[in-house]
C-alpha cells in the first residue's frame, strides 16, 4: 500500500498570500496520478486537481499542482476567504488500491 | 447537475447490520464506476469500497473485507453498501463517490454523505 505523507499538518495563512501543500508518497506513484481533494466543514468533498497538475472543471487558476514520482505540491497563488479548508491528496496510480493522505488544514491566520 | 445523495445510516449496536444507499442524477449512471470513503469522526477519509460500471468488478479495503458487501442498480440509479458485523471502529461519515470512468480512476463528485454510528 503507498502511504501517503502530507505537511505542514495545519498552515496559518492571511488572505492573499500564498499557500504551499506537500504530499510525500512511500513509493512511486505510477503516471503521476495523483489527486487533490479540498474538504470544508459540513460540505461534500470537491475534486481539485488531478493526474499532479490538472485542474478539475471549474477549479479557478490560482489552484495549480506539480510534483512527480514520490513528491507533489499544491500551491495556492493568492488565498481567498473561501479557501481556508482541509486539503487531502489522493493517489490512484494503484487503483483501487487507493490511498488518501491525512490531510492539511489550512486555516485564517 | 451531479447529485449523489447518500441515505441509510443510524445507530446500530456492535455486530450489527445496515445498508446504506446513494441516489444518483445528472449523469449516465450506467457508465461510471462508484466508490464508497469513510471519515471517522475528526479524523481522514478513508477508502471503503468499488465496484465497476456493470458490477461485474468489486474492490474492499482489507478492514471492511469479508463483513461489506458493495452493489448497484443500474435502473435505479442506485448505489448500496451492505455492512454486516459491524465494529465501533466503522463509525464514520460514508460518502457515495463517482468515478470519472467505467473503471477505477479518478473520483470527480462526491456525496455530502451519511453518518453511520456503532455503538451500544
């Protein structure tokens, strides 16, 4: 099973500034499929980015992924009001063996 | 519009049974494979369970292995997990997934999800 690493554990942050996610793989993650979940209180989970670096439908810009083989990034270019959340990556390179990371809580400094 | 709505869940004591069920819409359920992930209260998400867009492929986590039981309707837009032997430790938010494809690949929408409670 790939496990899957993700710091800081929680980020404090002041809207518009930039925001910087990790997710450590134990192993390589096969054709870099790799996906990034957002998660607020009381709402379904939403697709973000996926295959390291897609955005999903709707997903503005300033949400952009990189990474390949064992490290990714999410990177946030400048914080809105309504980003402040709990970020999960998700590998499905091993599907459906799938593994989630713990997740990153981002929160208004 | 995707819609996946989750309903089924409760409190049940340990070693007991119950079936969830996802109501889907706003897409051509035949044709993607559904998932099921769990977050324990407070904690992560979990993943539970798959099956294929005809039901002709399942998948379970080892903890859920043997007592979860996943299916679909396919003329009723409907997605099932049966949960049977159930621990404290399935205590959880269950959320209806969808696959992107017929196959196991990326989870596009979710569910608000269902709260399933074990406990006596």
């Amino acid at each position: 099973e790939i496990v899957l690493t993700q710091s800081p554990g929680t980020i404090s942050l002041s809207p518009g500034e930039r925001a910087t996610l990790s997710c450590r793989a134990s192993e390589s993650v096969s054709s870099s499929y790799l996906a990034w979940h957002q998660q607020k209180p009381g709402r379904a989970p939403r697709l973000l980015i996926y295959g390291a670096s897609i955005r999903a439908t709707g997903i503005p810009d300033r949400f952009s992924g990189s990474g390949s083989a064992t490290d990714f990034t999410l990177t946030i270019s400048r914080l809105e009001p309504e980003d402040f959340a709990v970020y999960y990556c998700q590998q499905y390179g091993s599907a459906p063996q799938y593994t989630f990371g713990q997740g990153t809580k981002l929160e208004i400094k | 519009e995707v819609q996946l709505v989750e309903f089924g869940g409760g409190l049940v004591q340990p070693g007991g049974s119950l079936r969830l069920s996802c109501s889907a819409s706003g897409f051509t359920f035949r044709r993607h494979a559904l998932h099921w992930v769990r977050q324990a209260p407070g904690k992560g998400l979990e993943y539970v369970s798959a099956i294929n867009s005809d039901g002709s492929s399942t998948y379970y986590a080892d903890s859920v292995k043997g007592r979860f039981s996943i299916s679909r309707d396919n003329s009723k837009n409907t997605l099932y997990l049966q949960m049977s032997g159930l621990r404290t430790e399935d205590t959880a938010i269950y959320y209806c997934v969808k696959d992107v494809t017929g196959g196991y690949y990326v989870f596009d929408y979710w569910g608000l999800g269902t709260l399933v409670t074990v406990s006596s």
